[in-house]
C-alpha cells in the first residue's frame, strides 16, 4: 500500500512540475501578436494595456513586444516609456537568479525570467533611439546610442551585421553635430558592410566637414557614379523602413534511446529583408542611400553565440533527467518508470520565447533634399517581398542640414 501511495505521489509530483513550466507564452501576448499582424495595431495595443498583471517570466517580452506595437501605431512617447521600463528590467537581470537556474536544469529554461536574446537587447536601444528621433528628443537618443555601443562592444560578432542600429548610432551622433564620433561610427560601418559604398556619402560629407581632404576624396570615389557627392549643407529626409514579420523560435530535438531528450530553439525565417525605399515629389525621385538589416541574420548570430553555453547546459539537464529516471525505476513498479520517464522526456522543451512583433528587414533610407525650398507631394514608398506600403508627407520646407524624421511599416 505505501508503495503504491508512493508511486501516486510520484506520478503527481512530476505531472505538477510539467503543468509549471509547459511552454507556453502569456496569452495577452499572444492575442495582440495576432491582432498586429491582422491589421489592428490599435487593439494589440488595448490587448497589451489592459495586461498589467504579465509580470515573472514574460515581464520582458510583454514589454519589448508593447514597445514594438506601440511605435508601430506612431505612439512613440508611450512606445519609449514601455522600452525604457524594459531595459530598467534587463540591469536587474543581469544578477544570476540561481534559484531559477537551478529549477532550469531541473526541468527546462521555461522556469526561467526570459532575458532576451543579446540581438534582441541591442533592438530595444534601437527603438528607443527611433522613438526620440521622432519625438525631437535627440539628447535622448544619443544617450540610446550609446547604450547600443555598448552592446555592440560586449558582443561584436553576433552583432556585426545590425547595420541599421550602427548607422542609426552614428546618425544621432551627427544630429548634435558630434562630427569626430559619427565620422568614427561610420567607418565601422564601413567595415561590416558588404559593400562599404553604402556608407561613402556620409564618410566624404563628414571628411570635408571636418578637414580630412584626402579622406574624402577617397571617400567620393566611392560614391557610385550618377550620384553627385552630397553637400554639407543639405537637408534631408529621413526614413525608418520596418519590412515583414521577424523571425520565430521553434523546438530542434535530437533523441538518443532509449529516452534521452536533447531540445534546443533555432529561428525559422518569415520573411525577407530586401526592400525598397523610394521618396519622390513632385519634381521627381529624390536621391539617397538605404542600409538594410537581415533581422534573421542578426537573431540567428546572436543565438548560435550562445551554442556552447546551451550544449553544455543541456548536456548537464539530461544526465540529471537520466539519473533521476533510473532512480525512478529501482523504487518503483514498470508502469510508474514507464510514465516517469515519458514526463521527463516531454518536459525537455526548449524555450522558444521570442520577440516576434520585430520585423523582417530594417532599413535606414536617407534622402537629400534642397534646402529653403517647398516640397510638395512627397510619397513615401516601400516595396519587397513582405508587401508594399506608403506614407504621405506633409508640404515641407527644411532648412540647409535640418532632417525630418518618418516611420513606415509593412506587416505581411
């Protein structure tokens, strides 16, 4: 009898821990990942803010999705104060939680506050940096940049090719005209891009501005041959592109008899990133330089530099999970192990938590436009695999190096 009370105890004890940490992400965020990507922005937005109470493991995704939604629907202050609480959050997570970890290894990384991938961490500067831009807040957004630098410094390989966000850097830098900074965030772009010309006009701008003659003509070979090297003086408008649906975590297993479970996340591609940027007015096309981030690329880089830390924790939870299963066997009846070693077996999930408002492609479109003149009839049009969009921009008049700043977002 108190075998058999033992065996019950057991059985109920392991079904209880599977129900904990099944793998399932917040329904509110759920319900307003949906909702964005059926056209309601609005009521993702209404979704996310009446959940106040995802709080634990899903605090962060809860807010850099929010961030997400709320820039996307032009609420960029209310966007930058979600984004902001998140990375409040990430600077208390950095503290080893060894309570979780140890739950962790006892069952699976679902037990675990979710910290965010180190791309998706570089993401959140990324939009807090936009949010300011086009609040006009750009003390603030430099002080976003210079957080991304950091990030960019602690992890350079994963990161190396968000282009975006290193280009976004070094434009806030110009913005306050910091000219020596942007002109040394440039050339690390530069350096990263497939092709270093995409970098050339604002390069030969910023060496002529600060005396550098050689450098910059150096630089103006550079720039492809029907675009005339850009003044100093001109205006500009500048476009933040969002392309398409970023990519999603999914579960990669490997199983060794007799019931040995090896899981692990992997991102699967959902769209494209290739885009394009087009401005033109009534008198024409406008001239400009687009770079593009794969978010794929980046996600993919970010989470294979993790690899080794996740094989050897994996390696370590399923030597555990074996262990215990054969302790299981010696104490208890066949049908007991037999259920014992099921449960252990689907509790190895991978966590596959991920923000997946993020889009496919970013791409940082600048366009130079004559200053002291009125542009009439401005469109904004972006095109590529995810879809097309368009943005009308108001009559405007920009003085000689002022910039204007516009968000578009396909969703498909």
């Amino acid at each position: 009898m108190e075998t058999i009370r033992r065996s019950y105890g057991l059985t109920a004890l392991l079904l209880g821990g599977l129900l904990l940490v099944g793998g399932c992400t917040a329904a509110p965020i759920r319900d307003a990942r949906s909702a964005f990507y059926n056209g309601a922005p609005a009521s993702a937005v209404e979704t996310l803010s009446e959940a106040e109470e995802v709080e634990g493991r899903d605090r962060l995704l809860w807010l850099m999705e929010k961030g997400a939604i709320l820039h996307h629907a032009g609420r960029y202050e209310a966007s930058a104060d979600a984004l902001l609480a998140a990375t409040r959050l990430m600077d208390r997570q950095d503290i080893l939680n060894v309570g979780q970890q140890t739950a962790s290894l006892a069952t699976n990384d679902w037990a675990t506050e979710y910290k965010g991938e180190y791309s998706e961490r570089l993401w959140v500067h990324t939009y807090l940096m936009m949010n300011f831009l086009m609040r006009h807040r750009y003390d603030s957004a430099l002080v976003e940049a210079k957080k991304a630098l950091k990030v960019f410094k602690d992890h350079p390989e994963p990161l190396k090719r968000a282009y975006f966000t290193r280009a976004l850097t070094a434009l806030c830098y110009e913005n306050l005209r910091l000219y020596n900074d942007a002109y040394i965030e440039y050339k690390k772009l530069a350096e990263v891009l497939p092709d270093p010309a995409a970098a050339a006009p604002d390069l030969y701008r910023l060496a002529r501005t600060l005396g550098f003659n050689d450098e910059a003509e150096r630089y103006r070979a550079m720039i492809p041959a029907p675009d005339l090297p850009p003044s100093p003086a001109a205006a500009e408008v500048v476009i933040f592109a969002a392309t398409g649906k970023g990519p999603v975590k999914v579960s990669g297993d490997i199983v060794v008899p007799p019931s040995i479970r090896f899981s692990f996340p992997r991102y699967l591609r959902r769209s494209s990133a290739e885009a394009v940027v087009a401005l033109a007015g009534a008198d024409g096309p406008m001239t400009g330089t687009l770079v593009t981030t794969d978010v794929a690329s980046v996600a993919e880089d970010a989470l294979s530099a993790r690899a080794t830390r996740l094989a050897f924790k994996e390696t370590a939870r399923a030597a555990l999970k074996e262990s215990a299963a054969r302790a299981i066997e010696r104490k208890n009846d066949e049908l007991v192990s037999v259920l014992a070693r099921v449960i252990l077996f689907i509790m190895e999930e991978p966590d596959t938590r991920a923000w997946e408002t993020l889009p496919g492609g970013l791409t940082l479109a600048r366009f130079r436009v004559a200053p002291e003149v009125v542009h009439r009839d401005l469109t904004v049009r972006v095109s590529g695999e995810s879809g097309t969009a368009s943005l009308s921009i108001p009559e405007l008049t920009l003085r000689a190096g002022q910039r204007v700043f516009y968000a578009i977002r396909t969703t498909r």
